[in-house]
C-alpha cells in the first residue's frame, strides 16, 4: 500500500490538467469582460446614436407642435429605433427637457446588455447610460450675407414667353444687355439696348427674379426673429469683385428699401460684363469675417447665401478667349468656409442656347478644351469625363462650393428661383447641432 501511494505521489501525469483547472476560471472570466464590454460598448454606441436621431427628429419641428407632442414624438421615435436592437433600452421620462422658446431638447436613456461569458462570475448584465442634447441654429444670433451675380449673363429673360418676345424684338438676343447692341423698335419706339427693350415689352428677367427670391428670404427672416433682434441680413453683388450694398441690418424696412433701390446696384437695372469669382468670393470673405458660436450679438454664426449661374466669364472673352470662360473653382470659396461661415448655393441653371454660337464657343463647350486647371487651378474630380460639357459640370462645381450637400439648390425657371434661396435658407435654419 506504501508503494502504491508513493507511486502515485510522485506521478506528475495530470499536472496539466491541474494546472488548467486552476486558471480556468480567472482566464474565462478575463476573455468574457473583453469581448462583454466589446458587446457594451457598441450597445452604448447604437443606443446613442439612436437618442440623437430621436431628438434631432423632434428638432425639425420644435416650432410647430407643442412641448407634450415633442416628448411623446421623442419617446416614440426612440422606441422604433430600440425595436430594432436586441440590446433593451429605456428613455428616462424625467430625463426629457424641451426649451421651445431657445430651441433646444435634451433627454437621457439607459439600456442592459446581456452578457455571455462574464455569466460563470455570476454577472449577467451590464447597465449603459446616454445622454444627448441638441439646440437648432435659429435660437442663436446670425448674421446673413446674400451675394447675387450681376454678370450680363442673369440679365436672361426668366421665362420661355419672355425670351420668345426678346428673339422677335431684339435681333434673335434673349439677354437684356444695357450697353447699346443696335436699334430695336418696339410699338413704335426705337430702343437702342436690350435692357430699355425689355422693360418696355414687360420682360422679367432673372435679375428681378433675384431681387423677389431675396425678398422671400426677408419674409423668413421677419418671422424666425419677430422682434428684428437675432438676425442680420446684408446684401452683396460681384462682377469684377464683391460691393457691398446694405450692411448687415436688424431691420426688415431697411433691407427691403435697398433690395429695391436701384442706386444699390441689386437691381436689374445695373449689370457687370464680368464674373470673377476668383477675385469676388475672397473680397467677400472679408466683409464676412470669422463666424461666432452664435451665443451673443457679437459672436454670430455667419451664413452666405449665394445666387449665381456659376459661371467665370467676361463679356470680351466670348471674342478673344473663350476657353477661360468656365464653370468656377470651388477653393475660391475655401476662405469664407475657413472662417467658419456656412455657405449655401442657388445654382439658376444656365439654360442651353444652342442656337447662340456664343453660348457654343464657351458654356456648351467642352470642360477638356477650356482653362479650368491650367489657368484657374481647378481640378477634374476623381474619375470624370473631360468631355463632359461646362454647362453639365456647373453643378458639380457649386455643390464643391456650398458647405453641406443640403445647402446646395439648382432652379431653372423663374418659380424655382425665387422660392429656392428662402427654401436654402429654411434648410440652414432647421439643421441642429448636438450640443452634449
């Protein structure tokens, strides 16, 4: 019996197993905390992704339902996201805070994750919190700085009617040109440039649909801000460079008594036989300056709303050198984008004049055959076709211009046009930002 039990003493066959048996538990429970706390942690991500777009979806419409609408919407919008995670979660009631009058919601949720591994210590759920918080950009102060492109080309008629009556009156010529291009007669009376033409026959053209899209904007602005506090809205124009028209200004009667004052140059009664955005954008990025936070009248976020056909040009190029007539370099908005402003684009479509070989030569060229890198440094995104026209690569080259693709806008009759800067507008008002 002694040998059998020194034997056995001194076998050292199952040592492993042993050994194993004795870091089992504390090397399961170390990899079970590992990939539990992995699982926690894209559970709290998920959850609070989920929050967020819950009250981000409130947000957009703390103006127009009551505070019970909007936390019944919060608990209800979150409640279609958790359906769909197998994490359980649970919006905290009392957590919930809705500030109609300073536009902002906040609110809290918590969630259990089931563990798998962590289970042989006995610990079967993890708890995770969030919290999220959002305020919308019309609850702070804004300045508004709305540049319009007075190049001959937005002196087009607006309408199909419109340019059927300047063909007949004026020579074939849609464009109500100021400077004098020959008599025309009209009703009896001889007119010796397009413009004075137009305005006799009745013609709207996109520079007056300009002014009434402005005007749109005004309207907006007057009910965001009733009290002509928070925001400012000041008119620019750009041909060779930006001139400021009317400062910014609280009040809606100022603005709109320049917006109509043909002395400001916003009318169409003035035009530019040049665009130069490369020399403009940056003179306007100086009378914008560097955005605020939007907390106080000094520190105001800063918005630009820009109404263009996109197109760098001058009236003496269509003669004597057509390719540097081009769709513009998105960088040249780079400086009033670094300082913080968010710039919005209406693109008025450049309509096809095939018929024109002006048009032709320039716009319904080629972007290959222009000087769009070689003199003006813009560049072909990835994997473009040169052959692409400059009139089809216009938009492409705006949307590199607006800050967000949502404030990005394209209209090609009048009635787009003059609804499409105060819808750009209404955009930037309802986008939020998450403040927690």
């Amino acid at each position: 019996m002694l040998r059998i039990l020194g034997s056995f003493c001194r076998n050292r066959q199952g040592n492993i197993a042993l050994s194993f048996a004795i870091i089992a538990m504390p090397l399961i429970l170390a990899i079970g905390v590992s990939f539990d706390f992995i699982r926690a942690f894209n559970a709290r991500s998920d959850m609070q992704s989920d929050l967020d777009a819950a009250v981000l979806a409130a947000m957009r419409q703390v103006d127009t339902l009551s505070e019970a609408k909007l936390r019944d919407n919060v608990k209800q919008w979150f409640a279609a996201q958790s359906e769909l995670q197998t994490t359980q979660y649970k919006l905290i009631d009392a957590g919930i805070t809705i500030d109609k009058n300073n536009r902002t919601i906040m609110a809290e949720a918590t969630g259990t994750v089931e563990t798998s591994l962590m289970r042989v210590a006995n610990i079967k759920s993890v708890d995770v919190s969030v919290k999220t918080s959002v305020a919308g950009p019309a609850s702070s102060y804004l300045n508004v700085y709305v540049l319009l492109d007075k190049s001959a080309s937005m002196m087009l008629s607006a309408t199909t009617a419109d340019q059927q009556k300047m063909k007949t009156y004026a020579g074939g010529c849609v464009f109500a040109c100021h400077i004098p291009e020959g008599n025309h007669t009209y009703n009896g009376r001889t007119y010796d440039n397009n413009y004075d033409l137009a305005k006799a026959m009745g013609v709207t053209l996109r520079a007056d649909v300009s002014v009434s899209a402005v005007g749109k904007v005004l309207d907006v602005i007057a009910s965001e801000d009733p009290q002509q506090k928070r925001i400012k809205i000041g008119f620019y124009t750009m041909g060779t460079s930006a001139s400021e028209a009317q400062a910014p200004t609280n009040s809606i009667s100022t603005a709109r008594q320049a917006l109509a004052n043909d002395a400001k140059g916003l009318t169409s009664a003035t035009s530019y036989s040049s665009t130069y955005f490369h020399t403009a954008l940056p003179q306007l990025a100086k009378f914008v300056g560097t955005a605020g936070d939007g907390s106080s009248a000094q520190k105001p976020l800063k918005l630009v709303l820009l109404l263009t056909d996109g197109v760098q040009s001058a009236r003496d190029w269509v003669h004597n050198d057509q390719d540097r007539t081009t769709p513009l370099n998105p960088a040249w908005c780079d400086d009033l984008k670094d300082a913080g402003a968010e710039v919005a684009v209406l693109y008025t479509e450049y309509l096809p004049m095939t018929w024109d070989w002006g048009y032709e030569a320039t716009v319904g060229a080629k972007m290959k055959t222009s000087d769009y890198a070689s003199v003006w440094k813009g560049k072909m995104p990835t994997g473009s076709n040169s052959e692409i026209l400059r009139r089809d690569f216009i938009p492409y080259a705006l949307k590199g211009c607006a800050s967000k693709p949502n404030l990005f806008l394209s209209a090609s009759v009048a009635s787009e046009i003059e609804t499409g800067l105060s819808s750009l507008f209404k955009e930037y008002l309802a986008m939020v930002r998450l403040t927690q």
